[in-house]
C-alpha cells in the first residue's frame, strides 16, 4: 500500500495542522484536518484528533472526531470516538466506537 506518493507520518512525530492528498498513513501524532482523495491508514498506535474526508479508512489506533468516507473499517485494535459517516462500515471483533454512526446509502 505504502509507495512514494503515500504521505507517511511516522511513530515519533507529532503534527498540528491540515494534511491533504491522495493517500497516507499515519503512525505517530496528529491534530487538525485530513482531507484525501484516497485511501487514509491509521496504524496501530497512532493518535488522531481531526475532521477527516476521505474515500477509504482503515482504523487500527485511536481516533477522536468526524470520520467520512465511502468505507470505513475499524480493526481489533481500533479505538473510535466521534461521527462516522460511511456508506460502508465494516468493525471488526474487538473494535471500540462510541459516538454517532450513519452507514449504508
């Protein structure tokens, strides 16, 4: 999935701010806005505070705020509060999510 055109924010950084793109993955830190036309990864240990847009989500670490995309998948590990507003919503066994969810069409 990760190739050059993927924006990677690593394990140890921290970031304020708005990211917008493509595609990324996200491992350390990161507050604000996400805005993608692709795919966003959030991978074990990552910590997200943001709006986020996107086409595709896959939540494996935490995450607190508004999460839109066509589909959504939350893995064993991930740890979801806010809206999630998906046409598809996949949670796996073992996924936390408390907030407001709209799925399906």
């Amino acid at each position: 999935m990760v190739d050059e055109k993927t924006t990677v924010i690593d394990a140890q950084a921290d970031v304020d701010g708005k990211l917008k793109g493509k595609d990324a993955v996200v491992y350390g830190r990161f507050r604000g806005e996400i805005a993608l036309s692709g795919r966003l990864v959030l991978g074990e240990g990552a910590r997200v505070e943001a709006a986020v847009t996107a086409d595709a989500a896959e939540v494996s670490g935490e995450m607190k705020g508004d999460l839109r995309a066509r589909s959504v998948t939350l893995t064993e590990k991930a740890r979801v509060q806010g809206t999630v507003d998906a046409r598809v919503l996949v949670v796996r066994e073992g996924a936390w999510l408390s907030g407001s969810v709209s799925a399906g069409e």
